[in-house]
C-alpha cells in the first residue's frame, strides 16, 4: 500500500468518521506524529509549541508514565472488579489533595462520565430532577451532559430541567440570578439537585471568580435544595497552582468534585470525589461499576501523574510561569486593537479578541507562527491559552514571539 500522506489521511477521515459531526483543529487539520515535554511534531516535520494541551498536564510522551503504564500493560490489566494497591493507592493520594470532608472517590472513564456519576449521586440524595449551570458552559457530552452544557444548546433551545445563572462579572453576588433560574426550573416542575460550575469559568471565557463568588454559588446551592458541584476537570491538577484545584483558592468547599483530562496523561480517566455520606445514600439502591475506570494500568498513569507533578513542583511552578505569561499578554495586547482584556490564573489564560472572524484568523496565523492554542467564550471569541505544566519562562517568550508574528500576518491582511 501506498504510505499514508496527510491529504489521504484527512479524506479516509472524512469517508469513515463522518466530517463534521466531529470536527478538527484548524483551517489545515494537523497531523501530529510525534510529541517531547512542550513540543509537537506534525508528519512534514514542523515543530510547534503547544500552548493548548492540558491532557499533557506533565508534558509529551513523559518517560516516567510511559514507563509505569508499559510495565503495568505487561504485568496485568483487568476490568475494575478486583482488589490492586495501585488503584487503592491512586484513590489516597486523590483524597489527600482534598479538604478533608471529600473522602471518597468513585472512578470514571471520562469528564462527561464524572459529571454523570456525580449527577446521579445528587439526585438521589436531594430527590430534585432540575440543574442549575452556568451560561455558556460546557460539562460534557452524554444527553444530560450535552443538556447540562448551556454553550451547546442550539438557539432557542433551553431544557425545561435546566436552569441557567450569569457568569462571574466583576465579583457580582451571583445569588439573584440563580434565584431567578431556580423559579424557571420550578416553573417546569423541577426542584434543582445540582448546581455545577467549572471552577475556572472556562468555556465560559476564561473567568477569575473571586472566594466570594464560589461562596454565593455554594449558599445558593444550598438554600436551593441542591447540592454544588466544582468541575475541575479543565482547570484542575495544579493548573492555576501552587494549589491542585482552583476551587480551594475560595476555601469553599463543595459537595462533589469531578476531575479528568490530565489526569492519566491520555489514559482515559475521571473521577467524582465527594462526602462519604453522598455514596452510602446512592448504595442504599444502586451500585456503581465501570469497565474501565481505573483499571490497573489506568491507575499506573494516575500515579505517575502526580509523582511527576509533584517531583517537578509543577503546579508551584505554573502560578510563576502565569504571572509571567499574563504580564507578557498585557504589554502585548495594550500595543494592539486586536486584543483585549487578559484574564486567568496560572496556566489558564483566556484574551479577549476583538472579534469571531479576526479570533479566526489569528487562530491560523499563530499556528503558522509555530504556536497551537484555540478559542473559546461566547461565540469563540477568546484566545485560550492552557499548555502542558512544563512550560517555563522560555516557552512564554516564544508564545509570545509567535503570537506578535501572527498579529503582524493579521495586520498585513
Ligand atoms: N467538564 C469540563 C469543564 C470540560 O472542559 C470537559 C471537556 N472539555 C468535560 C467536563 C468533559 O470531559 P470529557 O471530554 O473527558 O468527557
């Protein structure tokens, strides 16, 4: 057979998967062969600086859980049903990053599956059939999940069980507006079990939420019948640092946590971490099994995660690289009418640009600068930035030199 070039690649693609049901990344769909530590390689060969990625929390192809992983697969792999220390030693060490109140873990295959289980777990235990959720946010893509993400709805379209509160704005009290949502849902016959925020507000645009805030989002939680759930599963693992989940930056603690995308490196997994009383409630009439969710290898990659993290002292290290990287935005954006506001906490910064179609094409134009990021916020109009914890001061120079070249190709016309 012929080998494979990115043209034929692309078209096979399209015949077997469908096209745009499941869309790629840019105008040119990269075909990325190989990965090191911050860095991608596409098959003819360009490198480019990734400065999208948080699968890759500890970087590309890291050693330390190829390995783990590797040994692991040629020991043994199993479903979840047996005893194996390396996952009972993943569920201890999760726990420990947590206030002390969230004790247990249920493991999952996925963001979307966390927020499922998590889901279900709160409306056994407050009897309520109704959520509470953020404007455009994003918490997965099951039914409910698709339903429970407000940037999905299609015009127009707002599920009677959903109801939907403001995002942070200049520290607002969010109380009156969740109130508000709270009469839509009843007004459909739905009392709330959940009220569920991703901490960092991030396909919401990239939002720093100040304590009051996720102290607001808890009370009205609470006052409401539901239980809160903090989505750490974009923002969490030491991103914002030097702490692993931002929503302990507000010293609120929710009810339920769910985590996922960094954390087995690649290797699919989530979580849901919660009160033990919230599980032994949902036993008393179900119980919970998932294939694959934390599987002994799965678990190895876990390990290997927060060993990596935590030899590297990397969520330490992303509030630093942060500070710099946001400053550096700053400077930039004030010598430009293409960028606005620059918000974010460490490793999560979002850029306000001036609009979609420009958004677009600085998008393109940074890729062929040698940088990869992407767009999110309300109609796609806020530069994301959210790359590997590796990255050093370096790798913010050279964002930065990337992105001043893209801005000059979007001058140029
Ligand atoms: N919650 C948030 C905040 C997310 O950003 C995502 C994924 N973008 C999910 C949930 C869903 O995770 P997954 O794609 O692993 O199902």
């Amino acid at each position: 057979t012929a080998p494979a070039t990115w043209s034929s690649v692309r078209a096979r693609r399209d015949a077997a998967m469908g096209g745009p049901v499941a869309p790629l990344f840019y105008d040119e769909p990269l075909e990325i062969v190989s990965g090191a530590g911050a860095w991608l390689t596409s098959s003819d060969g360009t490198r480019y600086l990734d400065a999208y990625n948080n699968v890759a929390v500890v970087g590309h192809a890291d050693p330390t859980v190829a390995n783990r992983v590797a040994r692991q697969l040629r020991t043994v792999n199993t479903h979840s049903r047996y005893l194996h220390p390396e996952v009972v030693e993943l569920a201890e060490r999760l726990v420990a990053t947590m206030p002390p109140e969230l004790d247990t873990v249920l493991f999952t295959t996925s963001g979307t599956e966390a927020n499922e289980v998590a889901w279900r777990l709160a409306t056994e235990r407050t009897g309520g059939s109704g959520a509470l959720v953020v404007e455009h946010s994003y918490h997965g893509s099951t039914k409910w999940m698709a339903d429970l993400s407000s940037n999905e709805w299609p015009p127009g379209h707002q599920p009677s069980a959903v109801g939907r509160f403001h995002a942070p704005r200049g520290g607002a009290d969010p109380s009156a507006s969740i109130a508000d949502a709270a009469v839509t849902l009843a007004e459909h016959g739905h009392r709330p079990a959940l009220l569920l925020a991703d901490s960092g507000f991030t396909s919401e645009g990239v939002h720093d939420a100040p304590a009051s805030y996720f102290a607001g989002l808890r009370d009205a939680a609470h006052a409401a019948g539901a239980l809160f759930l903090a989505d750490e599963v974009q923002v969490g693992y030491g991103r914002t640092g030097p702490l692993m989940w931002r929503f302990m930056q507000s010293r609120v603690v929710p009810d339920l946590v769910t985590i996922g995308k960094p954390m087995g490196a690649g290797y699919p997994m989530g979580a849901v971490i919660t009160r033990r009383e919230h599980v032994d409630r949902f036993a008393t009439h179900y119980e919970y099994f998932s294939t694959f969710a934390a599987t002994p290898a799965a678990a190895a990659a876990g390990n290997a995660v927060l060993d990596v993290l935590s030899d590297r002292a990397l969520p330490a290290r992303a509030l630093v690289t942060g500070e710099h990287l946001v400053s550096r935005l700053r400077t930039l954006a004030a010598s430009t009418d293409v960028l606005g506001e620059v918000r974010g906490t460490g490793l999560v910064v979002g850029v306000d640009v001036v609009s979609r179609p420009v958004a677009r094409q600085l998008l393109q134009a940074l890729v062929r600068a040698g940088a990869l990021a992407g767009l999110t916020g309300p109609g796609g109009t806020v530069l994301k930035v959210r790359p590997p914890l590796v990255w050093d001061e370096n790798h913010v120079d050279h964002f930065v030199a990337c992105l001043t070249r893209a801005l000059d190709q979007v001058a140029a016309g």
